[in-house]
C-alpha cells in the first residue's frame, strides 16, 4: 500500500470511514464501508502501477538523452563499432590480394614483353649491310624542306 503524503488527512479520513454510518438527510445513491474500501484499494493500485511506469519512462529518456549528448559530443564510439572493425580488416585484405593480383600481372607483362623483343629481334633482319657497316633509313635523311613535298627523296 502506498504512504500518505499527509499522514494527518488520512488517519482523519480512515477515523471517520471506521465510525458509524450517520443517517444523512441527502437521498440518493449511498455507497458502503466495504465499496469506499475496495475503490481505495482499487484506486491505490493504479496510482502504485502508474508511479512504477512513470517511473520507467523516466530511465528510458533519461539513458535515451544521455546517449545522444555522449555521441554528440563525441565521447561514445558510433554503434557498428565492432561492424566497422570487420569491415575495414575484410578490405584491407582485399586489397591485399588486388595488390598480389596486380603485381603477378606486371611480371607476367614484363615476361611477355621479354619474350616479344627477343622475336621481333630474331624475326627481323640485322641492321647491317653485306659490308658489316650499319644501314641507314632513308625516312630519317629527309629534311624538313624535303618532307613538304609528297614522296620525294633526296
């Protein structure tokens, strides 16, 4: 049972509910000792029910508003902490790999690169003449002058 606020109002009103009934000369609907009782029960009840779910209330804006002024202030870590550990080693690793991928593909393009020059050089002629001297492109000697004019060689 709850505690009187006024201990002094509710002994008075618990002396007077004890005593006798007095024959009122108000007629009307009268109600019992045992209803008045059982309505303050009934009564007492909700008020403790409502106090214990006000009381809730409270705790829950209170943790509510104090998880917003720790974020806001940027005290608290944000709430996928742990999700964004994970995600950062999961593309670390990624990258790990793209970085192993990509330096296989450049030794593989540097093998390819090898094994062409080593074709083209032993698919095509040697630079030298019959004499042993170093042939000579024609494309190279033309002059500036020369090439405005189409097909001309000097």
């Amino acid at each position: 049972m709850c505690t009187p606020t006024h201990p002094d109002l509710h002994a008075a009103v618990l002396t007077r509910a004890a005593a006798e009934p007095q024959t009122s000369t108000v007629t009307g609907p009268s109600a019992s000792r045992r209803s008045l009782l059982a309505d303050l029960a009934n009564f007492t009840d909700r008020a403790r029910r409502q106090e214990d779910h006000i009381r809730r209330l409270e705790q829950r804006l209170a943790e509510t508003l104090g998880e917003q002024v720790w974020q806001r202030a940027g005290l608290g870590a944000p709430p996928d902490h742990d999700a964004l550990h994970k995600r950062i080693a999961h593309l670390e690793q990624h990258n790990a790999e793209l970085q192993q991928q990509l330096a296989d593909r450049d030794d593989d393009l540097d093998a390819v690169r090898t094994a062409n020059r080593q074709l083209i050089a032993a698919s095509t002629p040697p630079r030298t003449g019959p004499d042993g001297q170093p042939r000579i492109r024609i494309s190279r000697l033309v002059s500036d002058t020369d090439a405005s004019t189409p097909g001309r060689i000097p």
